[in-house]
C-alpha cells in the first residue's frame, strides 16, 4: 500500500513542493488508498484444502504445459513462424528446399 501512494507522491511532488504541504499530501492518499483498499478485501477464509470442485491435471493441461515451454525454447523469428503457420492453416511438415 505504501509504496503505490509513494508511487502517487513522486507523480505529484514538483507541485507539492511548491503549492503544497507533502506531508499532508501524503497522510491524506495513505488514507484514502487504505480505504480503497479495505473496500476490495474479499471474505475469503485460508484453507489448508483445496476445493472439491477443483481442476484436475489431465492430458489437456500437461500438453498445454509441454507445449508452453518449448516454444519458450525457439526464438522469437521462430515463435513468428509457429504462429504465422497456425493461423495461415498450413501443414506441420517442412516445405521442400528451393
């Protein structure tokens, strides 16, 4: 909390210094981001258990997981390829040479 309102601060600080009280500035956005804050707290309570109706790791999530990290292995020239390949529906295989 603190370090977003001296995020907000800084934004503001040449004004402050010179029309302004900062200190004051400052106490009055550490309140209202408290509030603000305060007002976004769910009423959730800790468990120790995950919920029943949790997701499983199936096939699906382990292939999309293998598939996430060997693409994090190509290049970026080569991820553009990938993606330029899916989206033109073209074959896996490699074109022949010219």
């Amino acid at each position: 909390m603190l370090q977003s309102v001296l995020i907000k601060v800084a934004d503001q600080w040449p004004k402050l210094l010179h029309d302004g009280n900062p200190e004051a500035y400052t106490r009055k956005a550490l309140i209202n981001q408290h509030i603000s804050w305060r007002r976004r707290v769910r009423k959730e309570l800790p468990s120790a258990d995950p919920p029943e109706d949790g997701h499983s790791h199936d096939d699906s999530t382990v292939d999309r997981i293998v598939l996430r990290q060997a693409l994090a292995r190509l290049t970026p020239r080569q991820r553009a390829v990938i993606v330029l390949r899916f989206y033109e529906d073209l074959p896996n295989a490699r074109p022949p040479s010219c």
